[in-house]
C-alpha cells in the first residue's frame, strides 16, 4: 500500500530503533531471519518502534486460537526505509475485523495506520496456502509448456518469499510449519527461468528495432533488457523476491566481492543510465548502446542456463 499523505520528516522518524544491516545473500536466507533483521529484539517485541501488543490488536490478537501471525516484506530486511509499512500475514480461515478490507487476489488485504505508519494485514487460507506450496512442489523447470510466468500469480510469489523472511508474532511453531512447505531454490529457479524466456522475446525485438533502424524503440528495448538480466542474475544468486522495485539494492546486498559481481553491477549502471542512449546523442553511438546491451544480456543468459 503507498501513503504519501501526512508523512512529514517528523512522521518518519520510526525507524531509527531498528538494527538494520547484513545482507540477504543464499546462506542467510536459507537459515531464516538472522542478522539484518529490521525488528526489535525478542525482549522488546517491537517493530519500528511499534509494540507487538499494539500491532496485533488492530485486528484482535491474540484471539485464543493457534494462528500464525508473522511480520515480513521489507521492514523485516536491510532493504527497510522510515516509510516502510508494517506488514502482518495471518494464515487462517477468520477474515479481518478492520474496518478497511480489500479483496486482492486469494487473500484480504486489512489496512491500518498506527502512529503515521501503515499496518497492512494480509489473510491467506490454510488450504490456499497449503495448494501453492504443491503446485511449485510439483513444477517441473525446464518445461515451459505454459504461459510465460503465470504458474503463480505475482501476489503467490510475493507470499512465498513473504514466509522466507517471516519473522513470527504468534505461533512461531505453526510458521515454521509453513514455512518448510516451500521449497525456496526452486521457486528462485522458476523465477530465473521465467525472465529467461521474457528475455527471447525482447531480445528479438531489440535486433529487429536494431535492423530496421528504429533507434528510439531499440534503446528502450535494450535497456529493458539490462534490467532483465541483472533480474536473472539475482534470482540465480537465491533472490526470490519478485518486486523490480529493490533490484539496485539487492544488487549491492549480493555483492560476494568476486570479479564476475563487480562486472555485473558496474555494467548494470553503466548501461542504465547513458549518455550515448539521449536522442541528441548520435545515432552510431546509440546503435552502440543497444548493441551493448544485448551483449551483456547473452552473457548473463548464457551464465545462468545450465
């Protein structure tokens, strides 16, 4: 949920009692939250300077059952800003009492603002949960048989990855449960997969725009193809999160030191922002550009296919 409205400086100032820092590489992710994590110690049981107690309350819990309540999204990374909202999942079959609900997608979506700071509940049903989980139990990488990235909707992706960096509120037994339900190598590899078979598509278009020349329509061509590339480039160092919107910072969260990474992001920026791409720029140097990037999509592409 985006809220601009009302937020001065002075209403950001929540975040300044978090411990944020680490980095979302593989082998964290994998052991679950750990180091980086934007939350208040277990003493503390807070968030953002807001009190579990209080969160939980919006929408009346504890309520006597064993529902997993869990907070995740970026507030629960190093990726967290002051404008950062809460977000809470609730896996159960009770709606939410609040008195703004939405309908988005198989879950309802409870929005709160506490203390200038969005609270955002989502409820998911046990049994949808349960069925995403075997659908990408069941998926076959390799096969692309369906629709380009339409096994999962973008919200199921959001929810898997949403539980990888849980942090549990209520039941951390019942979240874990779920949590081992998903298999997170295979989710980033579908995840790769699919933006590999996004990535034929714009490629030929890139070269035909390049062909014909239709230099405006190549450069956007090519530089959507940049931004594809380092997306698959992620998802095969174990980045499952499917929002574009962090893709320069998971880029440095993911920074191993190694050669091949620095090339990547030191490509990355150099293509995304170029002098040489400007209408004014001429056009040999601007066929140039396109010509770059679709290099540096092949050799990405070319890394991440077995």
């Amino acid at each position: 949920m985006h809220r601009d409205a009302g937020r001065g400086a002075g209403e950001r100032g929540h975040a300044e009692a978090r411990d944020v820092g680490g980095s979302p590489d593989r082998a964290s992710l994998d052991a679950g939250p750990g180091a980086g994590i934007a939350v208040g110690r277990e003493a503390e049981r807070s968030v953002a300077g807001l009190a579990y107690d209080r969160i939980l309350a919006l929408e009346g819990y504890p309520d006597g059952s064993d529902t997993p309540v869990y907070l995740s999204g970026s507030i629960v990374t190093p990726l967290a800003n002051p404008w950062s909202d809460v977000d809470v999942f609730v896996l159960s079959d009770r709606g939410p009492i609040g008195p703004l609900a939405l309908a988005e997608d198989a879950n309802l979506v409870s929005v709160h603002i506490l203390e200038n700071r969005g609270v955002d509940y989502e409820f998911w049903r046990p049994a949808d949960v349960r069925a995403i989980a075997e659908r990408l139990a069941r998926l076959e990488l390799g096969v692309a048989t369906h629709t380009i990235r339409k096994l999962f909707t973008y919200a199921e992706e959001c929810f898997i990855h949403r539980a990888r960096v849980g942090v549990p509120m209520l039941n951390a037994d019942g979240f874990h449960a779920v949590r081992a339900l998903f298999d997170f190598d295979k989710l980033g590899a579908y995840q790769a997969q699919e933006v590999i078979r996004t990535i034929d598509g714009v490629h030929e278009d890139a070269c035909g725009m390049l062909e014909a020349g239709d230099l405006d329509s190549g450069v956007f061509s090519a530089r959507h193809l940049v931004d594809l590339s380092v997306d698959v480039y992620l998802h095969k160092r174990g980045n499952t999160d499917p929002s574009v919107k962090w893709r320069s910072r998971y880029l440095e969260l993911f920074d191993d030191g190694s050669p091949f990474h620095e090339e990547i992001a030191e490509t990355y920026w150099r293509l995304e922002f170029p002098r040489s791409a400007d209408r004014r720029a001429d056009p040999a140097a601007r066929r140039r550009y396109v010509e770059a990037c679709l290099d540096f999509s092949r050799r990405v592409t070319s890394w991440a296919q077995p």
